[in-house]
C-alpha cells in the first residue's frame, strides 16, 4: 500500500525529468543552418498579422537543461560574457531584462548571433557550428528567465553577480521592450 | 561693515599657509603655458595641461551669482566626456558617437549653430567600445579642429567653415581598435593614439602631419625596441628598464602581439625640451596570470621627441599590472623647488592611488604619496621606482580576491584634474571605492573582448564613492576634500577668481573655494556630469563658464547603456556600485554655458 504513493511523484519526477534532459546525440551537421521564417516587427501589411514559420528546433533548446547549460559554458567561451557581462550588459545591452532590440524570441535570438546587428553586434555565422548557437540562445533566454525554472541553471562556482538564473521570477515578453534605446538613432 | 571684516579674516587667514612656506609657488613653464588670451582652444587649456585660466571676473564673491546664458543639446544621449572649446568668437561642441562637430555663433543671442560636421563612423565601432561611446574632446591649431571618430579615424576640419580638410583612417575595429582621446597639436603634428585595451590591440602612438594628415611616426607600447623607437637615446632612469627588447622578453611568447599599452589619454607637451610626455594602458588580459612578466611597455609613462617619436625615458607605474591600471591620466608640468634645487617634473595622480612627482628631464620619481584608501600596494620604492604589490591581494584563477583598493578604473580614471598657478594647489577629482575580482582564463577572439576577469566595486572607507581633494604637491598630503556620493567622473577646472569647478554623476555642477573648499555655488543640470569643464571672455568681454551633461562613461554606463542593476558584475564590475544611479540622473547630452547678471 506504502510503495505505489512513494512511486507516484518519483514516476512524475522521472518523466518531467525525461524531457528537461533529453538529449540528440546526433547532433545537426556544422555547417547547417536551419531557416526561420521570422518577423522583427508586430505590425504587417494588410489585417493578418507577420508571416511567420519556425522549425521548432528552438523549443527543444530552451526547454532543455542540458543544451543551456551548455549555452551557459558557451556564452563564456566565445566572450559573449566580454560585452554582456552576466545578463546585465556593459558595451552591448542587457540580456537579463525584458528589452528586446532585435527581438527576443529564441529564434531571433539566433538570428542576432548569426547575421550580427548594426550598432555592435558581430556576426558570428560560421564560427560558431549552429547547434552552439542555439545552445548559447537558449541561455541566453535562460537569463531573464523565459525558460522553465527546472532547465535553468542554479548558481555558478564563480563570483555571485546576482542570484542564478533558476532562481529568477518567471518572465514574460513585453511588446513594448523592443523599442532601441534613445541614444541609438540619434540622427 | 563686519561681512567685509570677517571676508578679509578669512582670505587672510586662507593665504597664510602660502605666505608660511616662504618659497616660490610651483608653476607651469611659460613656454607650455602661455598667457592668457581669454581662448580655451585644447582640452587641457595648454601644453602644460594645468586646466588653469587667468580670467577673474567670476570670484569668490560674485559666482554665487551664476546664471545660465545659454543651452545647446549635442542630440546624443551618451556619455559627454568632452570639453567644450573656444577660439575666438566661435564654440566647438564634440558629441559622442557618432561624433557630431558643432560650431556655435558666440556673437549672436543664444549662440547659434553655425554649422554641423558629421564623420559619420562605422555604427559597429559602438560593440568594441569598452565604457561607452565617449570622446574626451577636439583641439585647435592653425585653423583646423582636429578630433578622433570611434571607428579610429582623425579628422582635420576647417574652424571657419565646418569642411573637412582630411580624414585618415588609422585603426580597424575588426581588431578591436577604436579612438577616444583628444589629439594633441604639437608645431605641424598631429599627435594621437589607439583604445582597446580590453580587446587586446596592441597600443601606439602616432603622429599625423598636420596639412595632409599623412604619418609621420608611430610608435607601439610593446614589441622590439625598433617598434617601441627606442634606440641609443633611451635612457631610463632605473634598471628594470634598461636592457634590448623588453617589450618582447618580458611577455610569454608572442603575447605582447595582444598586449595592450593603448593610448587613449592625455599627452602633455615640453617646448623647451622638445619633448612629448604620454602613459601607456593596461597591459591585456587583464588577468595577469596569462602573462607573467613587467609586460613593457604597458602601465607606464614615456617621453618622446616630439620631431622623430624617439623615445628617451620610460618609467612603469605599474609592473606587471594586477588590476587594470593604465597610466594615462593627465601629466602636469611644473617647474618647482624640490629639496632646494630648481626642478623640472611632471605631476600625475595615477590609477595605482599615488600622486607621483617625477622629473621629466629624467624619469626619476621624486616622491609618491597615497591619495586613496589602499590595500592592494603597499608604497612605492624610490630606490628602485617599483610599486610594492601586496601579495594578499594578488589575483588567483577562479579565486575570489576580497576588497582590493584601489579598483580597476583606479584611485582615479582620466578625468583631468587641475592646477592652480595662483594657489599652487593641485585639485584632483577622484574616487574612493573598492572591490572584488576573480581571474578566470579569457580567449582572445579578435573583434571580442579580451579580460578574462569578474569584478564587482562598491563605496570605499566611508561609504561615499567620490572625492575632490586639494593637493599639497610638495608636502604630498590632501589640503581638504569634497565627498561625494557617486565617484567623480568629471574633469576639474581652476581660475584666477579663485573658484575651482567640477560636475557630479548625480547632475551638480559646482563651484568651489580655491582655498577652503566652501561650496561657493551649485546648479543642478538636466543629467550627470562627467565632462571638462572649461571657460572663456566671450565677444562681449564677460568670463562665461562652459560644461556639457550628460551621464556615461564607465561609471555611468549603468544609466547611458539601459544595464541591469541585477547583475553586480556588469559594465566590468562598476554596476556593482552604480545601482541606484539609475535613481537619481537619466540619460542627457546638452551644453551649458553660465555668466554673471
């Protein structure tokens, strides 16, 4: 009578945990890359809304522990932490906030990574093997918390510049946070 | 009747000390000072950078009166670090990115635009960048403004008409190289040099001819001696410097190729001696443990013939720097008695927490006092020139290092102090804060960041973040200090009315007493101050008082770059200590300019 409630949580435990660590280990060739079809804007011509088509690849990723953990040791690798700092920016803007210059969806995420952006982002298209661009956008949205608490990273060996991701409130995407910031178009 | 009384009880009893000490004031040499002319045509005011102005109608007794004249916005909300210029009756306002020159009208009402010149940078030059996209001014010679553009091009623009004369590219940002500092116009050269210390350029110096704006000479902080032009007149004044290559023996392997030693502060100019005196920045990473070495030609100061780029002194401020510590803050030249003898030094309050008299003839250090609460380095030795580490605080990888003072930007980062040729008292805007750092192993990716350290910074002893302090030179103590808030980040400017300016992150500009320290005035501008301030005798005769606001820079990057006050390491640890700026000062980017009624 005792063994099957003992069971019960750690079947549900055992199967939440499936997913949160799934893992390819087959993972896309190098120099793929797969096609978003995304929108920088919410408005369209005429009364639908953007025209929009994703491969879904980027639920996988940012639902996925081991793939933001991996983005968490990327990050670090490829000096994004050099301008970002920790999610709260420095020379490059904040990453831990709910301000989305070039949007914030993982898929635009990558596309950021990818193609660079004008006002100082590089391009990093064939440099980076596209499945570690995904894992890096997938921390990245981890940072805000846009990604379930349970795949989130817990607090780093180094020095604490905040509480850890896993330990942010739950975000949500703002319409409103992709405006630039003032200073940008000055002319 | 007794107002008057007790005013002169206390000018009296205010020059005593002077009066006391019986010997000659320190002054700037009069061949790199001129007399005044009621212009304010470089950064630095003149070749001896003492930001010292003979105009006296603004005093003790009148500036309380102060009052706006007019208002210009700069159409940039980012960091002003630059100077306002005047040359006869036009004003010369530089923005930051993307590095707009305007020329105001001083003759009309409100001071019009005259004209705009747009160099139009590369706007990618912003994400190589490392505290801001700031400029620290544009200077005047022979008709031209020149300044430098963040996508580390020089420009030479008419004064008269706003077109531009030449343009010479002389940094790729693919490399990580951009230009902030003010050029320096030496005879028919135009002296500048290259940012990116936290990228791992490789740092030089160049000078550009003046008419065409070809290169002259060039010189890099480290690799062999014939890149440093060093040759058979280079003669330092202590050991460790002496010897073939340091530049290259004193980095592991090939790593003086991503070395730093930018340039990217103040250069001040010797007439009598011919020679150029300029500092070197942080060696990179800065993580000192992937370099091992004094890492030359890095963290120093050298003097240079201002005709060939030769050099003829060095003297490292900072080994080996542990903690980020360019050496490129201003150089002040004096001439002053020195244990009986006449000397001629230069006086610089250094990132490292020590104001240094040195000789400039020779490179010898004559004293270093402490100007700042410090942990991390215990005195300088005067026998061997050689700052004394603690080893306590010595960075270790993946270690967390706890309160290291001075931090990373230093006792004191590049905002200008000033010297007053009528006090003899040195005026330095400074900080007063620590912090924590831990080492971890960088990646050098050209285009990218290379640092390789975590810091967070927070409030010094007292728990105030900045300090204005008067400087007793000879003595090498502080005469009084100003607290402030948040750290200083403005530049300080001294006049013969006695009143010393400076501005506040928190948006104060300030006149203070020369001699006492009594805030004599204050006005509160539209954003913080981290400008230079400067002043002028306008067509109309009158002394007016010129400051651009606008927060930014490394400090202010917290309010200028949006950051996250969550994460204490951002903007390399200085958001840490900045979070409740955002509370206090938006972003902003406009000229003031005060007169009497």
């Amino acid at each position: 009578m005792k063994k099957p409630i003992w069971l019960l949580p750690a079947a549900l435990l055992l199967l939440s945990a499936c997913e949160r660590e799934k893992r390819e280990f087959r993972p896309a060739q190098v120099s793929e890359e797969t096609d978003e079809k995304i929108a920088l804007s919410s408005l369209s011509a005429g009364p639908s809304p953007p025209s929009q088509q994703t491969t879904g690849k980027g639920k996988n990723f940012e639902e996925n522990a081991y793939h933001i953990s991996e983005g968490q040791k990327l990050y670090t690798w490829f000096n994004c932490n050099g301008c970002h700092s920790n999610g709260g920016g420095g020379s490059g803007p904040a990453l831990m906030d709910d301000r989305w210059i070039y949007g914030g969806s993982i898929e635009h995420i990558v596309q950021t990574i990818r193609e660079g952006r004008p006002n100082g982002m590089p391009s990093f298209r064939g440099k980076i093997p596209d499945d570690q661009v995904w894992q890096i956008a997938a921390y990245v949205r981890s940072m805000g918390r846009y990604t379930p608490k349970a795949a989130s990273p817990a607090r780093r060996d180094d020095m604490h510049p905040g509480p850890a991701e896993q330990r942010r409130p739950p975000a949500e995407m703002n319409p409103g946070g992709s405006i630039p910031s003032s200073a940008q178009m000055p002319q | 009747m007794r107002r008057s009384v007790a005013q002169a009880f206390l000018i009296l009893s205010t020059s005593l000390p002077a009066v006391a000490q019986q010997q000659p004031i320190p002054a700037a040499p009069p061949a790199a000072a001129p007399s005044e002319d009621g212009q304010w045509t470089m950064p630095a005011k003149n070749f001896a950078s003492t930001r010292y102005s003979e105009l006296d109608q603004i005093n003790t007794e009148n500036v309380k009166n102060l009052q706006v004249a007019f208002t210009f916005s700069t159409g940039v909300n980012k960091g002003q670090e630059s100077s306002p210029l005047v040359v006869g009756t036009t004003m010369y306002v530089l923005s930051p990115y993307p590095n707009i020159l305007y020329a105001l009208d001083l003759t009309q009402p409100g001071a019009p635009l005259k004209w705009q010149y747009n160099p139009k940078p590369d706007s990618a030059a912003q994400g190589v960048a490392c505290c801001d996209v700031v400029n620290r001014g544009p200077t005047f010679a022979n008709g031209r403004i020149y300044f430098t553009t963040l996508d580390a091009h020089v420009v030479a623009v008419n004064a008269e008409t706003g077109e531009e004369a030449w343009k010479t590219k002389l940094g790729d940002i693919n490399k990580g190289e951009t230009m902030t500092m003010a050029p320096l116009a030496v005879k028919d050269k135009v002296i500048v040099g290259i940012s990116g210390g936290e990228y791992g350029v490789r740092g030089w110096i160049q000078a550009l001819d003046a008419n065409s704006g070809q290169s002259v000479w060039k010189a890099y902080s480290t690799g062999p001696d014939q890149d440093v032009k060093i040759g058979p007149n280079f003669k330092p004044f202590y050991d460790s410097d002496k010897g073939k290559d340091l530049g290259v023996s004193t980095w592991p392997p090939n790593a003086w190729e991503q070395g730093g030693g930018t340039v990217w502060g103040w250069l001040s100019y010797d007439p009598d001696l011919n020679l150029v005196y300029h500092g070197t920045g942080n060696p990179g990473p800065w993580n000192p443990n992937q370099r091992p070495g004094d890492n030359k030609w890095t963290a120093g100061i050298f003097a240079r013939d201002a005709d060939t780029g030769e050099a003829r002194w060095f003297y490292q401020t900072a080994p080996h720097d542990l903690h980020d510590w360019d050496n490129i803050n201003e150089l002040v030249l004096l001439d002053l008695e020195w244990e009986g003898r006449p000397r001629k030094v230069l006086v610089h309050p250094g990132r490292t927490g020590f104001v240094y008299v040195i000789d400039r003839t020779t490179g010898e250090v004559l004293s270093a006092k402490p100007f700042h609460a410090l942990t991390a380095v215990t005195g300088v030795d005067l026998k061997t020139g050689r700052i004394q580490y603690n080893s306590d605080k010595e960075p270790v990888n993946n270690r967390v290092v706890r309160d290291i003072c001075p931090t990373a930007p230093g006792s004191k980062d590049w905002n200008p102090s000033a010297f007053s040729h009528k006090t003899g008292i040195l005026y330095i805007p400074h900080m007063n804060m620590c912090m924590d750092w831990e080492s971890v192993e960088p990646n050098y990716i050209a285009g990218t960041p290379y640092v390789g350290a975590e810091v967070r910074m927070f409030p010094g002893p007292g728990g105030h973040m900045g300090e204005f302090s008067a400087w007793d030179i000879k003595e090498g103590k502080e005469l009084w200090t100003i607290n402030e808030r948040f750290p200083l980040w403005s530049g300080a400017m001294a006049t013969a009315g006695d009143v010393v300016f400076y501005g506040t992150m928190d948006g104060w500009f300030k006149a203070v007493h020369a001699r006492t320290g009594e805030v004599l005035w204050q006005f509160k501008t539209s954003s913080g101050i981290i400008g230079q301030p400067t002043t002028y005798r306008g067509p109309d005769g009158k002394q007016y008082v010129a400051i651009l606001s606008g927060v930014g820079g490394w400090a202010g990057s917290i309010v200028s770059g949006d950051l996250d006050p969550r994460d204490g390491t951002a903007a390399l640890g200085f958001v840490n200590a900045m979070r409740d700026l955002k509370n206090v000062t938006t972003k902003g980017g406009t000229l003031y300019v005060f007169k009497l009624p």
